[in-house]
C-alpha cells in the first residue's frame, strides 16, 4: 500500500508501472532529482496537487 510518506523515487523503483499513474494526475517529474528524496505528500504540495487524491489514484492502480 503507497502513502503520502512514501519517497517517489522508492515507490517508481518498487512499482515502475506507477510511472503512468503519477503522469495520469499531473505528477510530471518523475526523471527529477528531487524525486528521489522527497515524499509523495511534498511533491504534491509544490505542485498544488492532491496528496490524497494521488495516494488514492496509485493505490487503486496496484489494486489495494
């Protein structure tokens, strides 16, 4: 199950096929450095997402 604490970079290395899903919900930068340190919850935050809109949308993706 993913979580707003998650690290992105961990979660695309566990689940590559959530790539898409990050994309699907305006999560473009994947390839970003940043994205390797920071939590689901602050990239959300800078870009003015839905934390638990994303958390919800990779969850349903992987079937939890």
């Amino acid at each position: 199950m993913i979580t707003k604490d998650m690290i992105i970079g961990e979660v695309i290395n566990e689940h590559p096929e959530l790539v898409r899903t990050f994309f699907a919900n305006g999560m473009m930068c994947i390839g970003c450095p940043a994205s390797q340190g920071e939590s689901i919850e602050a990239a959300a935050q800078v870009h003015g997402l839905d934390g638990d809109k994303l958390v919800s949308a990779l969850n349903e993706a992987l079937g939890a």
